[in-house]
C-alpha cells in the first residue's frame, strides 16, 4: 500500500493545531461525552489519533484503521508512553477492506473523508455507515459549508482551499470544494441528531456531525 503520509505525516497534528488554533482536536473530540466503559468505538482514517486516544481513556473498546504506516507508527509510539487502561486495537488497511459489519456503536471519521473525491466519498460515508450496529452513530468532523454573506463565504472557502492545495502538493488529496456532509448522511437513511460548531477567528470553520443510523 502506497503511503502517501510518509513524509508530511509527521508534521500533521502540528500543521492542523496551528491552522485551525487548535480547534481541529476540539472537533475531533465534540461528540466523545457519548462514550462510556465498553462502548464499541472505530476510528477510520485515525492519523495520530488525538481523538481515539480521548476516547479509550473514557474506557471505550476503540479499534483504529488507516492505510498509513508512518501515521499509525506515530500513534503506537503515542499510545505506548501512555500506558491506556483501555488497550486500542491498530489495524493496517484500506477502510474498504474492513468488514466488520454492524459492530460498532460510533464510527468517526474525523479529517478524513475531505482526502478523496466527491464519488469515493460516497462510497465510504456508505461504508462507514454499514460498519455501524443498527441504532448506532456515525459521526463526521470537517470544515463546515461556508454560509452568511459574501464577503463571509469568500474567506471561509479561501480558509478551505488552502488546507485542499497544502494537501493535495504534500499527499495528492483531492481538489474540491467543501463537502455537504449533512445531506450525505440523510441521504443514506441516517437521522441528523447534533451538530456542533466551530468558530476560527471570525466565523464557524469546522463541524462535527453525529448521525443516528436506523
């Protein structure tokens, strides 16, 4: 498997942290007063793992995937030095290839989904949501759909594009424009349950989206 996160990986959290002033970790974690001891928790594209992290220490039983060995490298040698009550599994994979259906009672993909191009994105929001046990969550965290004025929505998808064109030099991400992931979701059948914002200076960059499965 090719790993694209090879050389900016090491670099990502730092990146993120000073970008969004460290609002990209608070989004990651938004929803994580939903996991108790036991609650079946999959991190899909979990990168260094802040999130995953935040919620084995709440005792949840997480499992992590990403196709990046430098970026679950760096997540075991985090996870080692701590020492968690609660251990993570780590799985080495493409997300499609994970088949662990309607197991889980949250499945996040924080930062993650915004990689890929519009058809791949549906195609693993659809995934995602089948790896989910009926009843469960799937939540997303991202840059949230510019809105208000102009002037607003202008600055909100140049904020956007930069973070895309950084990525796409760095790891080859996808160009696009955000990503309407609330329609997404409704789309698969999924209920819109809470969504919680994001402000970076002036106005909401980032979302986090929690989505009730049938």
């Amino acid at each position: 498997m090719q790993d694209r996160y090879r050389f900016i990986g090491p670099l990502y959290d730092l990146l993120a942290a000073i970008f969004s002033l460290g609002k990209i970790d608070r989004c990651k974690c938004a929803h994580h007063d939903r996991i108790a001891s036991g609650t079946k928790v999959l991190f899909a594209g979990v990168g260094q793992g802040v999130d995953a992290i935040e919620a084995a220490k709440r005792g949840g039983d997480v499992t992590v995937v990403d196709i990046s060995q430098t970026m679950l490298s760096i997540f075991k040698k985090r996870t080692d030095k701590m020492g968690l009550a609660s251990p993570i599994r780590i799985v080495h994979s493409d997300i499609f290839a994970f088949d662990e259906y309607e197991r889980y009672d949250m499945v996040f993909a924080n930062f993650f989904l915004n990689v890929f191009p519009l058809d791949t994105v549906l195609r693993l929001e659809r995934h995602l949501a089948s790896l989910a046990k009926p009843g469960g969550c799937v939540v997303v965290g991202d840059f949230c759909l510019p809105s208000g004025g102009a002037a607003a929505r202008f600055f909100q998808n140049l904020y956007w594009y930069i973070a895309d064109v950084v990525f796409y030099l760095a790891a080859r991400n996808a160009i696009h424009p955000v990503y309407d992931y609330c329609t997404h979701l409704k789309d698969l059948g999924l209920a819109i349950e809470q969504i919680k914002y994001f402000r970076v200076l002036f106005d909401d960059r980032y979302y986090s989206i929690l989505a009730r499965k049938p």
